[in-house]
C-alpha cells in the first residue's frame, strides 16, 4: 500500500479540470481526486444510473505485459493470479485477484488481452506494490511497462454507449467485458466495456496528454455530468462490488469473499497460483466465513467495522455500509461466520453500541445492467 | 429578540428566553455534503455542554452533534427522519435538531455570535 502521508499529492491529468468544475479534492491513495462537485453525491448518483456520467479513475494502475521470446504471458501471469488468463481471447477482459501464499488477496485487477499484450488495471493504493511483485515474479517471461502516467476515464450509466458511439461508433458493439483499440479526438485509446457501478459502460485509456481534450469532449454532451469518488463508493456497493482494502484484503480468500465465480473450473483443479492449497480446500470444505449483503430494517446506517451480532453473539463485521441512493435506504456487506450466512438468516448491527436489525440478503442490492448483447 | 450564538463545533443555538433551538450551521452542512440520516435526542434527556446528543450522517460519513450549552432535551425535529435533506436545504430553519431548556444560560458568553463565528470559519481556509 501507497502511505499517503509520503510526500505531495500527485495529480491526474484532469486536476485543473476538477478545479474548474468546483470539485471538493481530498487526498486519496496518494492522489488528490475529486470526491463531489457542487450538485452533491446523491444527485451525481442518480445522475449515473439514469444518464450518464464520467469518473476520472487516472490514478489507478495500468500496467501492459509483453511476452519475451520462448514465453507465453498469460501463462505467466496465471503463476499470480487464480484467474483464467489463458483462455482469454484477444479482446476479452477478466476480473482476477494478485493471492499470497495464505490464498489472502493482494489485490484485485482487471486483465485484458490485446492479442499482443495483456493489459492490467490494478487499484491505485496498491499498484507500487503490485508492480513489484510483478517485476520480481514475471521479469523472466514478460516485458513489464508500467503506464501509470495514462489517463482512466469511466463512462458509466445507461446513455453511456449512445456517447461513446458519437465518438467511436464501433464501441456500440463490445459486449460486457471486452475491448477494442479506438481513435477518439485524434489519440489512440483502448476502450472496454466494463465499469465499477453496477450500469452499463466503459472504460476508456487514454494516452496522459489527450486525457483532458477527451474528458472534455465527453462533458460536452447533454447527457454526461462529472461523477466523484463519493458516488463511485455508493454506485459499486449498491452493485455488491468489493472495495479493495475494506471487502478484501490481504486476510481474505476469493472464496470467503464469494468471489468464486473469478476462479476458472480448471485452475480450481489444477492450482499453480499462490495460496491454491488453501483456496482449494477452501472450495472443497467451506471456507470459515463468508462475504454476505445486508438489508437494515431502519435507517440508520452500519458502517465498516460495525458488528454483526446474533442473540448479542457477534458473528462478523460490516466491511463496507452506507446509504443507497438508488434505494432510499441503508445497505451494507460484511463478513460472517459461514454457518451463519444464508439469506433471509436474521442479524443485529451495532451501530453506535445499539443493535439495528438487519437481514442477509443475496447481493446486488441493485441489478447489474450490463451489455451482453 | 431571538440572540443566535455559534459553537466552534459548526452548531448554532437560537435562544429565546430559557429555551434554545439548536442546530448545524451552512457552513457544516456544505462540508458534510448530502445528508441521509439524522438521529436526535429523546426529549426528557439531560445534557451537558459538550455532550455527543445527535447524529448526523452524510452519503460518506457519520458526524455527532455536540451540545453547545448544558440543558434538557425538550423537542426533537421527527420531520427529519424523513427529511434528512431539510439539514443542507435550510440549516437554520426546518433543519433544527432539537430545542433545550438552558441549565445556566451564562454558558452562553463562551459562544460565539455571528461576526466572531464568521471570522472563525473564514480562518479555516
């Protein structure tokens, strides 16, 4: 992890543009980013699942492998990760975990292949050390190029493709997790159709020096307004999504995690990844706890860190909590106990030291709408 | 005439006579952003000044509410457990949290009124 308190804030190349839309910027992972603009985080929220809106997320890591002779690096890079990256075909994306030995994670990305590179997006607090452990594992087989300078931009919400297509028509037709190279304002950027929100959209790379004409090129049409971070956290946990450094970390499985579904059926079998003895038993056994959502009766709101009590018996912790705008009530997720963690299964939070009654319930708290095709 | 005096804390109290209403001020609820949740206190409950007695929560975070000045809890503002939003739209006005009997209103002189409260805000940059 990045300590933020090491040296100055670094910027994106949109920082004077926060600035001139009236952005409140707050240090994050190192980084000053914008957490709101001046019509706040619920209309920004809704703003995103209704229209569109457009996230700067320069400030997380895009990293791109390339093999070196004799070397395959999907192959390679599957000696990491628990995911199947090399089933990936050129323009296919998967979501994937970085385990350590104990099958914790060390973080979570996403990999994309080119057909000549894969491409990383890793989270911004995490990516100097995942450069490293990149760079000490992988440096035989793949080329290692950090981009951390490119820009990140996300366009999220339902108006997010008839954007987008005004600008690079060939992107109406990328389904739900893969890309494609694009020309956008004259620079050459990779788009994937993906996001952190729960909605349909994507992801767009843009060289550092365009990064500021494209966002406002995008901003220009009626339909996108800019997002902040606040609304970023209450859109991905409405989507059940996890937060590295709160839902996982280090201490927690993809399986406790309920993140399963990342682990291709193969490399379930197979292992080769750090920690596979353990997420395999995992699979095989149950793993201790589980990553479960929330649903509060009332409306005060369970926050990270707040226990999970059953009969006053504590059972877990909230891991992420928050109000959801879409939903005009309290969410959380948290971990429990797995002998406790079915849904309809009825808990207590402890909010402020008093027990606010709350059920489990399956996640997402609010329906994917992602493009399948 | 109702005398408006200001915590360091960003609460605000309008007295009249032995009673004070008290709430956060525009400055507060421009820092907290979009306000989801309120908790006040029961009425009945006694207070000292200091005392954490309410809650405010944002989409991000979670906030107490200190009382400015020792008392009994009178009324609370029900409107806002379903309109928390009332707290960013008008902080002095339907926004109030709660109104108090004043226990010693001496405690009053350690408040700030609006000119030393504007100034204290303006120095924090």
């Amino acid at each position: 992890m990045t300590d933020p308190s090491a040296g100055p804030l670094k910027r994106t190349p949109l920082h004077a543009l926060h600035k001139e839309l009236g952005a409140r910027l707050v240090p994050f992972a190192g980084y000053e980013m914008p957490v709101q603009y001046p019509t706040g985080i619920l209309v920004e929220h809704a703003q995103t699942r209704n229209a569109c809106g457009l996230f700067d997320v320069s400030h997380m890591g895009q990293v791109r492998l390339t093999a070196k002779a004799g070397h395959n690096t999907a192959k390679a890079l599957e000696t990491l990760v628990p995911g199947d990256i090399a089933g990936l075909q050129p323009g296919q994306q998967r979501y994937t975990q970085f385990t350590n030995d104990a099958g914790g994670i060390l973080d979570d990305l996403m990999v994309t292949s080119t057909g000549d590179h894969l491409q990383l997006v890793v989270n911004a607090a995490c990516k100097d050390a995942d450069l490293a452990h990149i760079q000490a594992k992988l440096s035989g087989a793949c080329e290692i190029e950090p981009m951390f300078s490119r820009g990140l931009l996300a366009l999220q919400g339902p108006q997010a493709v008839t954007v987008l297509s005004r600008l690079a028509p060939s992107v109406a037709g990328l389904k739900f997790m893969t890309g494609t190279f694009v020309v956008i304002d004259g620079a050459r950027c990779y788009v994937t159709r993906s996001g952190y929100t729960g909605c349909d959209g994507y992801e767009i790379s843009t060289p550092a020096d365009a990064t500021d004409a494209i966002a406002r090129k995008l901003l220009s049409h009626p339909e996108v307004k800019p997002i902040g971070l606040g609304a970023r956290d209450s859109l991905r946990l409405e989507a059940g999504l996890c937060l590295y450094g709160h839902d996982i970390d280090t201490t927690t499985t993809p399986v406790e995690a309920g993140l399963l579904w990342s682990i291709g059926k193969e490399r379930r079998a197979q292992g080769g990844f750090p920690g596979a003895a353990v997420i395999q038993k995992q699979i095989a056994d149950g793993a201790p706890r589980k990553r479960v959502g929330l649903l509060p009766e009332g409306k005060a709101i369970a926050r990270e860190g707040a226990e999970i009590a059953i009969g006053g018996k504590v059972v877990g912790k909230v891991t992420s909590g928050g109000f959801a705008p879409t939903l005009g009530r309290a969410i959380a997720m948290g971990h429990v106990e797995r002998s406790q963690s079915s849904n309809g299964t009825r808990v207590e939070l402890l909010v402020r030291g008093k027990p606010a009654p709350a059920e489990i319930v399956p996640m997402p708290f609010v329906k994917h709408a992602y493009y399948r095709g | 005439m109702a005398d408006v005096r200001y915590s360091e804390e960003h609460e605000w109290i309008r007295v009249e006579g032995d009673t004070g209403t008290i709430g956060i001020t525009q400055y507060a609820q421009e820092q907290l952003g979009d306000v989801v949740f309120v908790e006040v206190p029961q009425a009945g409950r006694k207070v000292a000044k200091g005392e954490a007695v309410a809650v405010v929560e944002s989409v991000k975070a979670a906030s107490d509410i200190y009382a400015p000045v020792s008392g009994e809890v009178i009324e609370s503002n029900a409107a806002l457990a379903d309109a928390p939003g009332d707290v960013n739209a008008e902080p002095m006005g339907r926004g109030w949290f709660f109104k108090m009997k004043l226990a010693d209103k001496g405690e009053l002189a350690g408040l700030m009124d609006e000119a030393a409260y504007a100034a204290f805000v303006k120095g924090l940059g």
